[in-house]
C-alpha cells in the first residue's frame, strides 16, 4: 500500500502579501495598520481643524471659497 502523499504547495489566487515573513527570533506585530496619534484633521470645507470634511456640519463661508478657488469668480 502506498503512502498518502500531501498536495503539492501552490501560491493561491489574488493579491501578494504586502508584509515580509519575519524570521522566528523576531517579534511578531499584531495590527496591521499604522496609528494616526498626534495627527490633526483639518476639514476641507470650513479650514476647522478637530473634524473633516464629511463630518462638517458648517457652512461654507463665500470669502474662503472665493480665495480658495480663483476660477469660480
């Protein structure tokens, strides 16, 4: 009787990782993502900082939008 042999190894569908593989001495990170402390948002449409643009819940002033964009006037 022959033995069960595994599958041979194949890459799978889709995009490559983007991390490298870390050897096993080197310490393993748990969150993926890079953490924005101590960075400040400024919205976009009032020139507020604390919110952004899809939170802003005030108006636009006319003097900002008119120096902001010099090709609506």
């Amino acid at each position: 009787m022959l033995p069960i042999l595994p599958h041979p190894l194949r890459m799978p569908p889709g995009r490559p990782t983007k991390m490298r593989r870390k050897e096993l001495d080197e310490p393993q990170t748990t969150t993926k993502f890079i953490k924005k402390k101590g960075v400040e948002m400024k919205c976009s449409k009032c020139k507020k900082f604390c919110h952004n643009k899809r939170s802003c819940r005030g108006e636009v002033d006319q003097n900002l939008l008119v120096s902001y964009l010099p090709w609506l006037h």
